[in-house]
C-alpha cells in the first residue's frame, strides 16, 4: 500500500493542477492513515492489527473527476495496482459524488 501511495503522490504531483481552467483541477488531495481500533469511539479500547487508509479527492466538478480517472487508466501498471488493491482490500467507496458541505 505504501508503495502504491508513493506512485500515486507521484501522479498527482505531475499530471494535476491546483489553479487555474486544464482539468484536473484538484482543490484537496489528502491520504489519511490509521491503526484500526476496536471501538473507533474509543481510542483507548486498543487495535485490530489492520490499518485503515482512507484518500480523499475533491475537484471542481464532474469534469475533473473524469480528467483524473481517464489519465490514472492510462498509467496501466498503476491502475492495475489500484484494482488489485481494492479489490483484496477496500472496505467502501464513494467516486464521483458530488461535495454537499465543506468549510
């Protein structure tokens, strides 16, 4: 997963932009990283064992998300690696939804 992460900050770094009108324009890009807990309530309740990793991505609208998918399938060994990945490990998803709230 690391791994993956790395070429994936790569990516994003080299093929997105945060200005401007070139799609994808990206306005957050964030991975998060954290021991699962037995109670996420209750940080004290102790670990799982697993680790949860969670990115979130957010454009300027439906036509960034578009930009970023269709640039991320041409880097074949990378989308690979994504779908092999969600497939053996990711709990849920949400892709192309719109942002309701933010501050």
């Amino acid at each position: 997963m690391e791994s993956f992460l790395d070429s994936h900050q790569d990516f994003m770094r080299e093929t997105h932009h945060i200005e401007g009108n070139v799609e994808p324009v990206i306005l957050c890009y964030a991975v998060m990283k954290s021991p699962e807990f037995n109670n996420p309530l209750d940080p004290t309740s102790g670990e799982t064992g697993n680790t949860l990793y969670g990115i979130t991505e957010i454009y300027q609208g439906p036509e960034g998300c578009q930009a970023h998918m269709a640039l991320g399938q041409s880097r074949e060994k990378m989308f690979g690696e994504l779908v092999s990945l969600t497939m053996e490990y990711c709990v849920s998803g949400i892709l192309g939804v719109p942002v309701v709230r933010s501050m």
